[in-house]
C-alpha cells in the first residue's frame, strides 16, 4: 500500500512514518505540511492512503479530501487531528476513518485495513459530499497540478469536456462540468450563457453593440463576453442591487 502522511507538525509525520515502518506492504511514497502540498505531491505519487491533518496552513485538510475524492485513482483518506470537534466534517467529507493523535499503533492498523477494503471497492465508492464550497481549484498538468485561488478567477467557460478556467494569471483546463461549480459557487458566479459563468465582483457593464449583441464588461477581462438573451434581465437586476 503507497501512503502519502500529510501534516503540518515534523513529530507527527516521523510518528506516522515510524509506526508504518513496522508493518508489512506497507510504504511511504511521499509526505507534506500543508494543503497545496499534500495535493501535489498526491497528484506525482497516486497513493492509495493519504494520512491527512485537518489543521494545516493554506487550504485544510478537510479541503483537501475533497479535491482528493475526484483523482483517478481515488486515494482512501484517513484523518489524524489532535481535535474530535471535526469528526462529523471528516466523514462528511468521505474519510474512512478518524483517528486521535497521538496515533497509536493497533488504530493505525484498523485504519489500514478499512483502506485496502475501500482500495479493493473503490471503482464504486461514491464522491466526497462539498459541505462548502472551496477556496481552490485543481488544474491536472501532466501528473502535477496547478492550485487556482477561487478569488482569483474571472470567468469560466465550458469547451467540449473541460472547463477553461481565465484567472489573473492566465488559464487553465479542469475537468470539472459548468453546472457544478454553478452550483457549489452560485453566491460567487453568474450565469451569462449556457457555456460561460463571471465573477460576480468583476462585472462592470451590460451592454448592446450596434449589431444588437449584448456583451458583458468585466474589470481585467480586455474583450466582452457574450450574453444569451436569456441571462440579461439576471444581469442587469445584478447590476441594479449594488
């Protein structure tokens, strides 16, 4: 089994790693202190564990698990905290199991074992529930990935399977579906045709062209965007509650 531990404080992870050290099939395949690491380092090595702290600096852990429910292969994920206040978001956010540090030895094998169960019915396990939204998105390039701060986002568009994502850096592929991230994002961004939801805070004008198009003008976006004649009354009501 390929384990990736992912936590914040040096003597945990060396915990962690000395107590897994003992048991057989076991390995080690990378470790990280923070959320963006715990991510990337998930994307190079496909584990099929990842000991995860929920109490770490950028994004949590909690975070965390849910980016990881949507990687192929889904990587089983088991929390170690020093904290039982999270254990309901833990399972909400699809953990298999929850463990109180400091970790002891016979409830880390327990946790294996729920593990290679999941890892051997995991083409069926369902996807973590987003109990909120987040604060990330995950870009997937060749075997890494790119963390897109959500706040930085100006607009996305749908294209064929994927979801261009122009942000203020530049643009990048997720394959995630409009509707979704309509839906867990619906107070960030609005819908302005069936292909393209904006931010928002970045929109600064509705307008006609003298052909009749109406277009959208958004703050650091240098060329309009279509509006579908059906997403302008929406438009304009945001426009007017501000």
């Amino acid at each position: 089994m390929r384990v990736v531990i992912a936590d914040d404080e040096p003597l945990a992870r060396e915990r962690l790693r000395a107590l897994l050290a003992e048991l057989a099939q076991v390995s080690v395949v990378g470790e990280a202190a923070n959320g963006n690491d715990a991510l990337h380092v998930c994307a190079q090595t496909q584990p099929d564990l990842v000991l995860l702290d929920i109490a770490m600096p950028g994004i949590d852990g909690l975070e965390v698990a849910r980016h990881l429910a949507g990687f192929e292969p889904r990587p089983a994920v088991v929390f170690c905290t020093a904290y039982d206040a999270h254990a309901l978001s833990a399972f909400e956010a699809a953990a298999i199991d929850y463990l109180m540090k400091p970790v002891r030895a016979e409830r880390l094998v327990a946790a294996l074992e729920r593990a290679r169960t999941f890892i051997a019915g995991r083409l069926n396990a369902a996807p973590a529930a987003a109990t909120s939204a987040r604060r990330v998105l995950c870009a997937r390039l060749r075997g890494s990935l790119r963390l897109v701060p959500v706040e930085d986002i100006l607009y996305l568009q749908a294209e064929e399977k994927y979801v261009v994502v122009h942000h203020l850096r530049g643009e990048d592929l997720i394959e995630e579906s409009l509707r979704s991230l309509e839906d867990e994002f619906s107070g960030r961004f609005i819908r302005i045709h069936r292909n393209c939801l904006i931010a928002r805070d970045r929109l600064q004008e509705v307008r006609r062209t003298p052909a009749g198009q109406v277009q959208a003008v958004l703050r650091d976006v240098p060329q309009p965007l279509e509006i579908s004649r059906r997403c302008v009354a929406g438009l304009k009501t945001e426009l007017e509650r501000r």
